[in-house]
C-alpha cells in the first residue's frame, strides 16, 4: 500500500467539487432563510416605509398599503410598488403596515381593514381620499400615484373609493354568523 504524505493537498477535481458543493450549501442556506423569499420586496419596502404620522403630516399625498407576508395578491403587486416608489420617491410617501404585527391594530380598526391588500389614499393635507380592496396592476397603482399627486380624483376602478357605512350589518344579518364585526379582520380567516 501506498501511504500519502500528511501534507497533500486536494487535486484539481477534488477542489472543484468542493466548491460546487460549499456554493450548492450557501445557496440552500440563503432560500431557508429567507433571502431569496418573494416577500423580500415587501420588507424592503416596510423597512424604508416613513412613520404613519409622519408621513400624514409632512405636506405630501400618501398611499398605505395593509399587507402581510404570506399574502399572495401582496407579493405579486410588491414589484410594482417597487416601481411606484422608485419613480415618485420624495413626491409620494409610501407607507406599508403588515397586518400581522400587533403594533398596527389602532390603524387596522381605525381603517377598518378586513382584507388585504387594502390601500388607503391620502391627500398632501392628510385627508382620506379613498380606498381600495384587492390586488392592484401597476398600471392602476401609477394612476393612483399620478391622481394623489395631481390633487384628482382618484380613478374610478373596481373596488377603488370612499367607502360608505351600510345601515344593515351582514354579519348580523347572516343566520351563519357567529362572529361580531369587531371579531373579523384580516388575521381571522383560514
């Protein structure tokens, strides 16, 4: 039997190998921890997101998306709110609230938010403008931008608008119904 020295080193194929495997490793490492997760642009976008308050308050129109990170309609329209935010940046303040941190509920009853996305349009002097329930193109959201800039009317789309107070209440009206309105919000479905 050959014996090799205690200092050989990895020939060519064997360092090659180890390398695909350490970058396979890093790779998979990465997508468990999330870095290569689709909600990355929503977290970017919360993270660079002003305060509520402040942006309410600093003379320029705010658009409030209400997400979550297991939201599929919110991650599908996170790239185009990428684009809307890139594009207006210091014209436009954009304010992400997630749904699921409990810091949020005084805006989620205030808002009244019962689905998400929901958007929550407000003018440079901080008036609620409108609202809109549901996934948005980013064409839609670019008018929307365009509207509250404008100090317009936001555009007439489905699902887009003030929102009215019914004088019936459905849950009461429903036989099924077992939960108050104050018990329905975005977290108690599924």
């Amino acid at each position: 039997m050959t014996s090799s020295p205690s200092g050989s080193s990895l020939g060519p194929k064997e360092r090659l190998l180890l390398g695909v495997v350490a970058a396979v490793l890093a790779f998979a490492v990465l997508w468990l921890r999330g870095g290569l997760h689709p909600a990355a642009p929503l977290e970017r976008l919360a993270r660079q997101s002003p305060d509520l308050q402040v942006a309410l308050t600093n003379g320029k129109p705010t658009l409030v998306e209400f997400y979550a990170d297991w939201c599929e309609a919110c991650r599908a329209m996170a790239p185009a709110m990428e684009t809307l935010e890139s594009q207006r940046r210091g014209q436009l303040n954009l304010v992400l609230l997630n749904v699921d941190n409990p810091r949020w509920q005084p805006e989620l009853d205030r808002y009244a938010v019962n689905g998400i996305p929901q958007l929550e349009l407000f003018n440079a002097k901080g008036d609620n403008v409108g609202r809109s329930i549901g996934a948005r193109t980013s064409a839609e959201l670019q008018a929307m931008g365009q509207a509250l800039l404008a100090d317009a009317p936001i555009p007439a789309l489905p699902g887009v608008g003030k929102v009215s107070q019914l004088n019936e209440d459905p849950l009461q009206s429903s036989p099924s119904a077992s939960l108050s309105a104050s018990q329905v919000g975005p977290r108690s479905h599924g």
